[in-house]
C-alpha cells in the first residue's frame, strides 16, 4: 500500500465514520466504523475527488465491479488499481 493513498483514504473514511484517523484500521470493515449506505456514497465521493479517478458505479457488488469494499485496505488496494490504470492508461 502506497503510506500516500492509504492516509488519505483512511482521513477521508474517518471523517465519515466521524473518528480520529488513528481509530481506523486496515482491516475494519465499513460496518464496524459505523458507515451506513450513506456515509459509504459521501466516502466514494471524497475518494473520486480527492484522487480524480471513477470508482465503479457498482462497487457494492465486487465480483462485478472488481472495486472490493468488504475492508479499509481492501479499499486502499482498489483505489490503488483504479490509479496505476489511470496512470497507464495516460502514458
């Protein structure tokens, strides 16, 4: 996990769940921090704005979508793809 992506991430589902960042870790899932359907919707925008990438619309549904959200570092991993593709896809 790129320490850069993963604050970040981290800052933003804190934010969310309304936690100090140092309450969130890798391997809490989204319930566990509290965030309802909501709160997952107000933390995919923040991710897609804050890295300037499309999180898959159907990201709830991670065999479909290959977005996996079941986790904090499962969603730091995504988001770290949807960033190499990015960069590949602009080089």
């Amino acid at each position: 996990m790129s320490r850069n992506v993963s604050e970040n991430i981290i800052a933003i589902i804190a934010r969310e769940a309304v936690l100090e960042p140092e309450q969130v870790r890798a391997d809490m899932t989204l319930e566990e921090l509290g965030l309802d359907s909501l709160g997952l919707v107000e933390t995919i925008f923040a991710i897609e704005e804050t890295f300037d990438i499309s999180v898959p619309f159907n990201a709830n549904e991670p065999a479909q979508s290959g977005f996996d959200i079941s986790s904090v570092g499962a969603i730091v991993q995504a988001v770290e793809r949807l960033i190499a593709a990015k960069g590949q896809a602009l080089a």
